[in-house]
C-alpha cells in the first residue's frame, strides 16, 4: 500500500468509512490524463484495477481524492 493512503488506514489496512469507487469517474479521470488502465468486475459487484507506471501514479492520485472525500459521503 503506497504511504500516502497508508496512513488512512487501520492494522488490516482498510479504510473507512468509504463508499463503492465511481467506475465511471475513474474511467473519465483516466482518460482525461492520458493513463491506460486495465479493469475488470468482480463477483461483488466491484472492479479489479490494474495499472503500471504513471498510471499507477495517477490512480493513486484519484484514490487518495477519493479517500479524502470519506467523511463527506459518509454524512
């Protein structure tokens, strides 16, 4: 787990309270960035992501956004 998300998250390296990831944005915010993915769903109902390089920089990007927006979807 990259350090920046790491310090958000508890001793089985989860982070709470988060809601499901927006598919759509991510594939939006990839696109826009120039940043070749890779996903596919999975039987949960979620998305298995799959990058390299400044790819995986760039979803880390979204993903700290993402995780840094927590409390307001929370509420």
């Amino acid at each position: 787990m990259p350090p920046m998300l790491g310090v958000r998250a508890n001793g089985c390296r989860e982070i709470f309270p988060v809601a499901r990831p927006d598919a759509n944005d991510l594939a939006n915010f990839m696109f826009q960035t120039d940043s070749p993915y890779q996903h596919r769903r999975i039987a949960d109902g979620g998305v298995e992501i799959r990058t390299e390089g400044r790819s995986a920089v760039t979803l880390l990007v979204w993903l700290d956004e993402w995780v840094r927006a927590a409390p307001a979807l929370a509420s």
